[in-house]
C-alpha cells in the first residue's frame, strides 16, 4: 500500500541581501533589482515526510520528533538572521529559496529515522514558493 | 494529453481521542501526549480527480455528483461525531489523519463513475496536513 | 494621541457539547442539532492590546510578557480539553463561543500591566468567529 | 541532482457563461444549473517552472521574466473580460477551468526560455481549484 | 454588560459591469478603465449580529435562523447573477460594493428577530474589501 | 447615513534591526531579544478610507488614486528597505510596527482628497497585526 505523505509548517524571519562579488554594480542592479538590497521575509518551512503507519499510534511519524529535528537544525539557525552573513554555509552563494532548500535538506533528511524526507516547500513571500524533492 | 485534476475542499468537525488499550496509561500519556484527551478540529478534506475533460460540459467530473458521494459518504458521517466511538471502521485503529484518509478513500473511490480518484488531502490544524494516493 | 491597538494569535484545539439539563431530549436536539454531540474545533484566539507607544523600545506591549499571560491562564487550560467537563467556570453553561470569550476576559484582563485588553476575537471554525469587547 | 520547481501566483477577475448550443433550453439548465448564467471569479493562475539552479545568481528563473510572459499573454487577457465572447481561443468551447489551463499552457510554455513550464492551477473558488501539467 | 458580536461568512459569486448612461464613452473608459466591461468576482459577505448571550442556549443568535435570513434574500439573489442587469434595485445605481452593502443591509437588518445587524462586510478581491454600519 | 469604509492592501517586503544606544549589550539583548539581530517581515498594509458614495460611479474613493499615493508615499519607500538605516523619519527611533502605522499616517493621511484616511492595519507576521486610527 503506498504509504501516505504528513506535512508540517514552520515559520521564520530572516533578512538577505543578494549580490554577486564578480559582477559589476551595474550588473548587480539589473539581476537583482531591489534585492540588491537589504530585506526580509517571513518565511514558511512545509516539511514533508512520507511512510507507512504505524498500527499501534496511527501515526507516520512522530511530530514531536520531526519538530525537534526541524527546529533545532533549520529553524533556530534561520529565525532572526541575516542569512548570507551569519550561516557558513552560503557564504559564496546567494540566499535565495533554491539554496535555502538545499541547504534545509541537507541538514533535515539524514536525522529522519522514521519515515522518509519527501519534500520541502519553501514560501517566500504571498505569492512566490519553491518545492524541492532532494537531490535524487 | 494527460488529464488535469479537478480538487473541491469540503469542511466537518470532529472530536477524537487517541489511546492505545494495550498499553499502560504511562506510555499512553508519554505516546499521545495531550492527544490521550478527548480534544477536536475543525478538518478540511479535499479531494481530488483526474480525468479527460467532457467536450460537451467542458468538465472532467460534475461536481454535484461528487458532492453528493463525498457528502453522504464521508462528510455527513464524520461531521459532529466522536471518531474512534461513532464510527465502525475505526474500533480497534487510532483516529489519526493517516486512518481517516484510508477510510475515506474506501468510501469514496468505488463510486465514482466519471475520472479516478487521484487524492485525498486532510488538513487537521493550521499547520498539519496528510495525503494519500490510494492503496496502489 | 489616540493609542494604537496590537494583536496576537494564539491557536487551540478542544472539545465540545452543548446540552441543556432541563430541557428534554426532544428539545436539546431541535435547539442544539448537532452541536448536541461531542465535537470540536480549531479555535484561533485573537488578543488586542490598546496603548501608547513607549518611547524606549517602540512597543505598546511586550508580546513576550503578553504571551506568558494568555498562554498559562487560557491556551494551556483550553488546549486540548472537553470544555464543559474540564474547566470549572463552564458548570451550568454552554461551551459557546461567546461564554468562552466572557472566562478568557475574566482570566487575561487583570493581568495584563502594560496597555489594557481592547478586545478578544475567538474563530470557532472558517466562517464564524465572535468578538467580545469586555463588560464595559 | 532533481530541481527545484518555483510557483508564482497571479490574479484576474473575469465573468463566464456556460451553454451548449446543441443542446435544448432544458438540457442545458439540467448540465450546467446556476452556470448558465453570466457570473464571474477572482481567479488565481499558479504558474510553476521547474529547473537547475543558476549559480551565478541562486535562481531558477529570472521571476520578472516569468512575470512579462504571464501577464502579457494570459493575465492582461483573461483580466476583466467575459471569457467565451471576448477570447477567439473559446468560440466553440465551455469556459471552464480545465479548458482555460490548456489554453493558457499553450501561451505560456513555449515562450519560457529558463526551465520548463511543469504545473499551472487555477483556483476558481475559495473550495475550487484545477491542476495541469501539460499535453505531455 | 456590553454585548458579543458573532459573524458569519458566506459565499457567492457574481458578474457586473460598471457605466454610466449620462456620460460619454471615454468618460466612461476614463473613470471606469477595465470596469467598463462585464467581469465578476468571487464575493464574501460577512454578516455581523450583536445581542445578549440567551443563557438557555449560551448564544446571541441561533446561526440557523441567521442563515435562512441572509441566503434567502441576500446569497440566493446575487449568486450567478448580472447584479446590474438581473437585480431590479440596482437599475440607475452602479453595481459596486458600497451600493451591493446598502442594497443587503435593507435586506436583512429588519428580518432580524434576536440581536441587531452590526456589519456588513463585502469581500470583493483578495485585496478590496467594503465595512457598512447601516444608515444609522 | 453613516459613511461605507473601504480597506484595500498592499505588500512590502522591508529588513529592520531593533537597539537603544542607550542601553547596555545586556538591556538591549533582554528587551529586544532576537529582534536586536537584523531580520526582516513580509508587510501587509491595510489603508481604510471612509466617506460618501460618489452617486455617479458608486464609490468612495477612485482606487487608482489611493493606490497612487499609497505606493509612492510608502510603498516604494519601504519595499527592499533596512527601516531604520535607510529612511530619514526612523533616526532615533525604533523600527516597530507601532512607529511604521505613525509614519505612514502622516505620508498618507495629508493627501487623500475623496473621503478621509479611517484606519491603518500592518500586518507583521501570520499571527501579529496592529491599527493605528490617526492622531486624533
């Protein structure tokens, strides 16, 4: 039977600012417009998982284990930051959700011992987010 | 042409209470927490077909149709009841979102007669939702 | 300068059955319909806040301060609770929306020392909420 | 590795009407019941492109590129018109959901240079939305 | 005491087109622009009732009798209606939210027997929305 | 007859960074906690404007002239903004949603011409919003 996906919201405020050191000014500008600068969202983490039921608790995974992996692992580290400058890891890449995905997903998916990492959603602002099913 | 998917969203509330009888009343309360008490939401249940659309209609499915399925089938049933007590089905299982979807999915697909059942989704609080895709 | 007003939300999940002792059968049921059985909801508690603006930190309220009131007087007692068995004050009344709203008035006005409460808002389900303003 | 998919949601307003000139007065009433009145929606269109990461700028699409093609060839179009009267593409078809995401994947898909067009859904109502990934 | 307010949400949807007979073509496109052609919306009314909690019932009015109310006179005659076209009030009045609000509110603020009508609110877009506190 | 209130709303995205140079890295570390980092929001700004229906276009206000005053007064001033580095009025003050409703009162308020300026609401995240109803 295949086995039924559960999924949970987390929510974090961060800041970036985009820009890429080996392009001009002027380059920077025009890529990245506004986000040239220094600003923020409120981001909302969808952290999907997918398994069998457990018959004794109904249940796929336990949700205050995956909160615990979650927040001390993502949420804790995004909340209140200003990403590009205080997370090592993107140091040398943009801040934008692709990255944020990636990064989220690598440090998510190996501590999930009950079911699998399915997907994680990233939405960045009311009309804009991005999915992302791991690298494969 | 691969078939779009129609998803029409429909409301009950409910009360449930989770409890294991094999189980010492320690790791009830340890397992399920605050969930070892009666307690209730407000759920959303959408469900979604798939199907060629109609030329004539310009539809996949007729709604009033799949309203009238759902609604008799799952809705009605689960609206203002007691889960785990009012409902056959679930003596013996715990009334989590995982059971409930398969459940439903029994009520609900073999009546269809226009497009298949492709999923179900069961949104249980602002932040936790469940899929299922059937039991393959 | 008129104040201006915060609000917070605050999320619950409880259980609920209306039921008038000295009423028949007959008539709890034409009254009440289904509310007459135990069900529930995700109720949202919105807790507005109406002052003026310190000048040191820029806030009417500290919201953590805010949060520890509402949290251990209302959200802790509700969560997770059959409303009219659990809480004592809801003896010989219905666990409607507009008592609940009278007990959370009676529990977070008092305590609240920075500002005074302005209103209480308490969302039953997606259609219905209720607002209450305080015994004046 | 498997990429990203980023969805941008956008907004119109437009009015429809139901009607199947080769049936009879009574047939079409029976079909399509309140629908073969002129009514209208706020639509939402989610339009999602699925693709590699630039690294230079930690994007997978350009989103105001994105944004020119969806607005100039479906948003400015369907906006505030009366769909089957005022769009060539419906002179024969019904108005539907299903129909207009497979003629706005005709206007958007080809013109998209950065990834590829993997999903649109239209979300007609508060409880309705239609979800398409293309002719294949 | 100073008395709760509850409100209701319900659905319609409906399509109008804005003009005004006594001007000339481009004042009409001048002032009107896109409204100028019939389109529609998916349009919430909020109705909000305020009245002393009945202590038998532990409500300040029964939502049932509220909702035969308002759809009967209110939801039923604007749902897939041409508001301007369809609804013999509007003939002379332009369809807009402010007029749709003093049209419902004679509608339904005299077939109120518990509690008095408080507000109206006509959700319009998901960015435009219209409060109406009655002639006073 | 008491005057409709229509309320239209527009979206910022803005970084801010609270502190008191006045007080000491403990005080301002105990006060503002995680808000004395750099972080930022997705704003959502609630403008209301009450008056008179216009009897011949139906409203209350042109939405194209609110909508042009509020986007070059505060709008395009916030977006991609760091508050309070980079606009003036926020020098020695802190960058609170309290402090944001003042300044935008009085960037909007001056130059409404139809109807009057009733209510600002900035929505700060999914569960916090203040109103500010002007100087009085």
């Amino acid at each position: 039977m295949p086995d039924p996906i559960i999924t949970k919201k987390y929510h974090f405020c961060a800041s970036h600012k985009y820009g890429n050191p080996y392009w001009s000014e002027e380059k920077n500008r025009e890529v990245f417009d506004k986000d040239y600068n220094t600003h923020g969202h409120n981001y909302i983490l969808e952290v999907s998982v997918r398994g069998p039921i457990d018959p004794e608790s109904g249940w796929l995974v336990d949700l205050q284990k995956l909160n615990n992996i979650v927040r001390s692992k993502v949420v804790d580290v995004m909340d209140h930051s200003q990403i590009e400058l205080d997370i090592e890891w993107f140091k040398g890449k943009q801040p934008s959700s692709e990255n944020i995905l990636v990064w989220a997903w690598e440090e998510i998916a190996p501590n999930i011992e009950q079911g699998i990492l399915h997907r994680l959603r990233l939405v960045e602002t009311h009309s804009i987010h991005t999915d992302y099913y791991g690298p494969g």
